[in-house]
C-alpha cells in the first residue's frame, strides 16, 4: 500500500430515488496500511423515513429526528475529504449524494476518488457480480453491520486493500474466481495435455505440462495479465499422457512448428568450422533450426562469439593450424550438447493409470515414437519397438521437442522422467527381421 491519505466512505440514505437523502455516514481514514480515525453520525433527512429503509438498517425515525441535519456535520466531513483521496463502492452515488448535498449549500466539494467498484470490474474480470456482498464473500471478509455506514465501510476498506494489493501483485495468496474453482477442483496433478475452453468449446488455449492442476491454476490466477483469459475460460479439457513430453508430440500435431532457416558448421579451405545460417531443407543436417532469418543470424553470432572467446596467438601468415583444432574443438563441443546424449536410447516415464509406463524410443538421433506398457523394464527393453502407439518417420519437431526436454531432464532434481541408452544391435535384427518378411 501506498502513502497517500485514504478515506473510505458509505452512506446509508433515504432510498434510491432521484431526492434521496443521508441518514448515516461513515468515513475511515486510512494511511500507511493502518486506521487512523472511524468517523461515523446519523443525519436528519427531516423527512420520514420508509419501513423499507427503517428494517433493513435498523435505524428507526426517533433516532433519525434526534440526529444532527447536514448543515451541522457538513465543516466535519469536509474537514476529513480535503486533500484526500475519496473511495467508496460505486462513486457515483456516494460522493455524487455528498456533491449534492454541498451544492444545496451553495458549495463545491472537489477531491481526488477511487471506486472499488470500478476497480474490482478490472482487476478480476468474470465475476457474475460485483456489488458489495459478492465481493466480501470473494475476499472472505466478513461484515456483522451490513447496511450499516460504519460496518459497510470497513467491508469497503477490506476490499480496497485486497485490491490494491491485487494492482501492485504484493497479495500472499492467490485468487481464482468461483466458477474457475469448481471447475479446478477436478483437474488431476497429471502430465497431459490442456485446453482452455470457451463458449461453444472454442479452444483459447492449449498447454503440454507436467502437472496438469498447476498449469490451469496458473493460467486462471486472477491476476491483470490473465485478464483476457479469465474473462473467455468457461471450461477446460484435458488428456493423460503419462508423460509430459509425449503432451508436447500431441500438441505439435496440433500445431506443427515451421521451420525456414538453420544453423550449421561450416569449414573453410583451411578447415577452420564457422557456425553458418541457410535456408532449411530436408536433406541438410542442421544443427539448430528457427522459424525467422533474424533468429537464426543472433544464434549464429551467439555461437561464433564462443568460438572467439579464447585468445589466440596469431602468428604471421594466419591462424596456426593448432589454433585451428582449439577452436574446432570448441565448435564441435557446442554442437554435440544439441545431439541425443546417444544416438539409441528410450525415455521412461510415468504412464496414465498407476500400473503403467511411458516411454520414448530414439534410435539413429531419431524419435522413432512412443508407447504405454505394464510389461516388466526387461521386457520394454528387450523388445521397445513392438510396443510402439505411434511412430515417426523423421519428424523434425518431435526430434528437437525430444532433446531440449532431455537437456531440461538432465537439470532436474527430482526426475520423474529418465533415460536408458541402447545398444545399437537390436536396430540391425529388427532390419534383418522386416527384410526377411518382405521377402
């Protein structure tokens, strides 16, 4: 919370029609995250006023004909607003009743306001109601005087500073709206694959994860950057894949990456490698692929810059040719930690009922594709290709989705993923086993 000077304001009144009148108020003035003063006082409207009015406050007319009129409390509550901010839930009637009522006076009463009302329409969109109830039980504040002035302010100030707190993301608890939360409730601490729905099951949104729960109630936080999302989000969807980086193969078959441009080593007539930027095609083994020329050329540099890290000694004549094999060395130390740790290997990881297992096959620095089995470990590696769900045939996406999730595995503490390499032999029998059946 800021050091401005706050003064939360409600009024109870005569009713809702065009001469309405004050019959209480309060004002809490509030600096520095602490109360400094509750000011509170009945107001004769000098009118009768209604049974509805009288029961749902439970301020009766004598204690309304004994109260002070405005005229005598008007320098006190004047006193309290000047050079202060002004809030209220829903300005427009509570400092537009008190402008009123100055102006009856033949006075101008000006200041700075905020509405929590306003604020709260903003900073968590899809609330089916923002009105002072709906907003108290949405904090769990508590209000034991409702449609009392002091009591409703204190509702008001409680609001305010979940709010403000809310605006400057200093709030130590997160927020979900109530219909996200039921809806919360149900997503399982899986790996898969989310979709955000909207109206009609239009997809906003689709997330491969590890832990489905985290991801969505990341996603709906109330926070202003979600905004968007939250105000869509009628339901979500998901699917179990057991494995996080088998969501990430579903959710590039949905949205396949496109590829233009790739890094590769490249040597001069001396032989010295530069890590070198070209257009992608399928029959270039690149190194690193982008979408756009201007991430290719920034990775290109980035790793030329690692290249000439080291100082050379340069003799006359050019680089030496020792100097040469130090500088490939380092090239080619930075391309490898791109590859597969070994060209055959499985990734096993949890599958989608408690019994079963994931896995990922990579034979030859490919993704040759996934399966699901309750078969022993033995049994998996013995034979992994005949328990294949699906296969690829060089799926480029697949292959670098497979490699950077192996790097972040390797980073990990608690894994719940990890890989086996493979030898090499099994890939020959399984050659010499399909030509034999072809034949």
């Amino acid at each position: 919370m800021d050091s401005r000077r706050y003064v939360i304001c409600d009024i109870e009144a005569t009713g809702l029609h065009e001469d309405k009148d004050l019959i209480e108020i309060a004002l809490i003035t509030f600096e520095e995250d602490k109360i400094v003063e509750i000011y509170e006082t009945l107001i004769n409207p000098e009118v009768p006023v209604s049974v509805f009015v009288r029961e749902l406050t439970g301020i009766n007319q004598r204690q309304l004909d004994l109260a002070p009129k405005f005229h005598e409390v008007a320098d006190s509550i004047r006193l309290r607003l000047a050079g202060n901010t002004f809030v209220s839930h829903n300005i427009g009637f509570d400092l537009g009743l008190l402008q009123k009522k100055f102006s009856e006076r033949g006075e101008e009463l000006k200041c700075r306001s905020m509405c929590t009302l306003k604020m709260s329409e903003e900073l968590i969109p899809g609330l089916t109601n923002y009105n002072l109830d709906a907003l108290a039980a949405f904090f769990d504040i508590k209000n034991p005087d409702r449609h009392r002035a002091a009591g409703d302010a204190l509702a008001t100030l409680g609001i305010f500073r979940e709010l403000m707190n809310l605006r400057m993301n200093t709030r130590s608890l997160p927020l979900w709206l109530p219909h996200h939360e039921k809806i919360l409730k149900n997503i399982p601490k899986r790996a898969g694959l989310l979709e955000m729905l909207g109206g009609e099951e239009n997809v906003l949104r689709t997330e491969a994860v590890a832990d489905l729960e985290k991801k969505a109630r990341d996603l709906l936080q109330v926070k202003l950057h979600n905004r968007e999302l939250l105000l869509k989000t009628a339901d979500i969807r998901y699917k179990y894949t057991g494995s996080a980086l088998i969501a990430e193969f579903e959710k590039l078959k949905l949205f396949p990456i496109h590829y233009h441009w790739l890094v590769l080593l490249e040597s001069n007539e001396r032989g010295l490698q530069k890590f070198v930027v070209k257009p992608y095609r399928k029959d270039i083994e690149g190194i690193w692929f982008y979408s756009t020329h201007a991430q290719a050329q920034k990775k290109s540099r980035e790793l030329n810059g690692k290249i000439q890290d080291r100082k050379f000694i340069y003799h006359e004549g050019g680089i030496s040719k020792e100097e040469i094999l130090r500088s490939n060395q380092i090239a080619s130390e930075l391309s490898k930690a791109e590859l597969f740790p070994t060209p055959h290997l499985i990734i096993m990881g949890e599958g989608r009922s408690i019994n079963e297992r994931s896995f990922i096959l990579v034979r030859n620095e490919h993704v040759m594709g996934y399966g699901y089995t309750e078969t022993s470990e033995e049994s998996l590696l013995e034979n992994p290709e005949a328990m294949l769900v699906r296969n690829y045939n060089k799926n480029l996406g697949v292959d670098l989705a497979a490699k950077r999730y192996l790097r972040i595995l390797k980073n990990q503490r608690q894994k719940t993923e990890s890989w086996r390499s493979l030898s090499a032999k099994s890939v020959v029998e399984e050659s010499q086993t399909s030509q034999r059946s072809v034949s």
